[in-house]
C-alpha cells in the first residue's frame, strides 16, 4: 500500500457538510463505544465488528446516520473492535493500559475514512466525497487510474487534506541474490542506536531526533511561559497560542523527516535481517518504585518507538526480515565470557572493561550480546557468524595502534 495527500479546497457549504459528517461520525463512535462496554459488563466479552454493522442497520433507520456512507460507518466498527483486541493484548504486559475512549468534544473534527465506496474521481481536479464534489490540486499523473482502497479526509494546520490509499504490485526480482548479511541493534538514548553486523563492521545511528526536539523546547518553553502571564481568551493569547501550536508542529515535522531519513539509509544498506532489542521503553522509564525516572524525558525526546515502527514497515519494501530479542541483561553481560560483570554497569558508565586489556564502548557490548543471542536461537540461519576475537582486537579502547576500527555514523 502506498499513501498519496492531495489537498482540497472546499467552499463554505461544502465545509459545514463536512463537520456534519465528521459529528455523525463522532456520535456513532460513542454509541458503539456505549454498545460495547454494557455488553462486556452484562457478558464479560465484546461484540465483534460483523455484530456493531447489526446495529448500525438499526441505528442508522432512527437517525441521521444515512447521511454518512454505510462503509465509512463500518469502518468505525472495524476500529473500534480493533482497539478492544488491541487492549485485551497489551493490558497483560502493562495494566495501565486503557480501552478505547469516548469521544468528550463530538463537534470537534475527526478523520473521517471512507473504505471500498464513497467516493469518485470525477476528473483531474474534482472528487465526489460522500456526493460532496469537491475541488483539489494535485501532482499526481493520471490519478484515475490508480487502484484506491481507501481515502481518508483530515484538517491539519488550517488545511483541508485527503490522503488515497492506492494498492501498488509488489515487483519480484528475476535473479534471487543470497544475502547473509544480518544486523544487530542496541537501542539507546546518547545515540540512537548502536550497531555491529556479521561481517565486524559497526555502525552508530546518531539521536539527531533528540537534538532537534532540545532545540524546540527551548523556545516553547519560552512561549509558554509568556502564554502563562496572558489573560485567556486576550488577543495576545491567541497569538502565542498560534506561535505554540506552530512550533510544535514544525518540531514533529523534523523530527518525522529526520527518522524517515535515518531509517531508509539503514534499510538501504541491504540487510537480510534486522535483529532489535525487545525491551519495553516503559518498564526502562521507571524504577523499581514503579515510578517515572528523570530519564523519562530523555526516552520520549529520543523517538525510540517510532523509529523502530519506521524500519518495521519499510523493511517490506527492502525484503528485510526484522527479528525481535529479548535484550534484558545484554548490558550486564560480558560479550567476551558470557556471565554477568562484578559490578552493575550504570548510565554514566560509557565503557566496560572485559578483561584487564579489553576496554569496549558499553553500547557495542550490549549489540554483540545480542547478535549472539540471535545465533544461539537460529542455528539454522545458515549465516557466518560473528567472528568476536576481530571485533574486540579492532574495537578495543586500550589498543593505540592504527588498527582501531571506526564505525560508520548514520
């Protein structure tokens, strides 16, 4: 699947038909929300999605609902069931997990999805939304002819936008090249990611997510705290409020472009498996108290999670095969005996010592740790495996010789 925005440009009527689509929608969701939790409290289960399009039918013939296409409707249920199973899943790792809320402010706008139907290319410039034509630019040639599955309407920055949906035919290779090349990944906070392959080279993936998001903050926090001193509702709070909302947006617009870079140049470097430490973000923010830690920061302005969900559903396009390892323990151990140092290795520490002449980066011995532990658990990989005595003698921080390796920064 592939997503292509083009931007609309609706009249005045058309807009206030679309806010109208968008609380039809808005109340729908918190009906079927309703539906859901008196079923769960009476049954202790939920209703599948096939059941909410019942109801629906029947909601649908007591109120305005028929003006909002019957598939945009579904697709409601579909997302709503979604989210319950997605909440049965993650409530057994983490129990502050929440299920899927109720809409509070129905009139605010929401994405509206139209799947299958609702909608029709009338011709370069005009598209037929919920029988709404609508007029849009876009640089898409020959727009008719892609193979939409869905559209979905969205109102960001003060802009009326459509993203399409298009399903595009994955193209095959005639010759099949073998690739053994495999690449394990220490995700952290002073870089992003801290890497060493099979072959012995290492490669480190710099936070430049971080250092954008310290650069915004500094000025929003400036912004807010003459927004503070402001009267709410006052002419100048409404600009600094405008000037806030604009900063945030260029922040994560940055922040997006930099992890979209960064993930496609490591996809790029034709890798047959990506293996990725497995350790919730969450359990690393806190302390044995349950807790938030004072790293917590540190974690969210380091974008870990959408990084790693970047690489994922880029991996399909570079036919690369991401692999999930348990990283628990890896910075305590010692790559080079396998047991667990004397001493615990803290934050501060940036090096560890693995024998009286050994002294590697801590981040390097963490990812050995866990390519290791991918060849300990795929014998059958039929991949070269890690020749540890090269990297050591090429990594190591005691060895003044020119032989050092350096890695390569991403």
């Amino acid at each position: 699947m592939k997503t292509y925005t083009i931007r609309l440009f609706p009249t005045e009527e058309q807009i206030q038909s679309i806010n109208e689509l968008s609380l039809i929608r808005n109340e729908l969701w918190n009906k079927l929300i309703d539906i859901e939790q008196c079923e769960y409290k009476t049954n202790n289960k939920i209703i599948h999605n096939y059941g909410l399009d019942k109801e629906i039918t029947k909601l649908r013939k007591l109120s305005n609902l028929s003006k909002l296409n019957s598939k945009a409707c579904q697709r409601i249920s579909k997302e709503i069931y979604s989210g319950y199973q997605s909440f049965f899943k993650l409530i057994k790792k983490d129990k502050t997990a929440k299920p899927p809320n109720k809409i509070l402010n129905v009139e605010k706008f929401h994405t509206i999805v139209f799947n299958q139907s609702g909608w029709v290319f009338i011709n370069d410039e005009t598209i037929k939304i919920n029988k709404i034509p609508l007029r849009f630019k876009s640089n898409i040639f020959n727009i008719n002819e892609l193979n939409v599955k869905e559209l979905r309407i969205k109102y960001v920055n003060n802009k009326w936008l459509c993203d399409i949906i298009v399903e595009d035919k994955i193209k095959y290779k005639d010759v099949i090249e073998t690739n053994n090349k495999i690449l394990a990944i220490d995700l952290g906070l002073k870089t992003l990611g801290t890497c060493i392959d099979n072959k012995g080279n290492q490669l480190v993936i710099i936070n430049k997510a971080k250092k954008i998001n310290k650069y915004y903050q500094k000025q929003i926090a400036n912004v807010q705290n003459k927004l503070s001193k402001k009267d709410k509702g006052s002419r100048k709070y409404k600009k600094l409020r405008t000037t806030l909302n604009k900063l945030y947006t260029k922040k994560n617009k940055q922040v997006k472009q930099t992890l979209h870079t960064q993930s496609k140049q490591l996809l790029s470097m034709n890798y047959k498996t990506i293996v990725i430490g497995d350790l919730s973000v969450k359990k690393l923010m806190k302390n044995e108290k349950n807790k938030y830690t004072k790293v917590s920061k540190s974690f969210h302005n380091s974008n870990i999670t959408t990084f790693v969900d970047m690489v994922k559903y880029k991996s399909y396009q570079y036919n690369t095969d991401i692999v999930k390892i348990n990283e628990q323990y890896t910075t305590q151990t010692n790559c080079l005996t396998g047991k667990l140092f004397k001493s615990k290795v803290e934050l501060s520490d940036r090096t560890v010592m693995l024998n009286d002449s050994v002294e590697i980066d801590r981040d390097l011995n963490a990812a050995i740790n866990i390519l290791n532990r991918y060849f300990n658990n795929h014998l059958a990989s039929m991949t070269e495996p890690l020749d540890l005595s090269n990297v050591i003698h090429k990594f190591n921080l005691m060895n003044k010789s020119s032989l050092i390796g350096k890695p390569i920064s991403l």
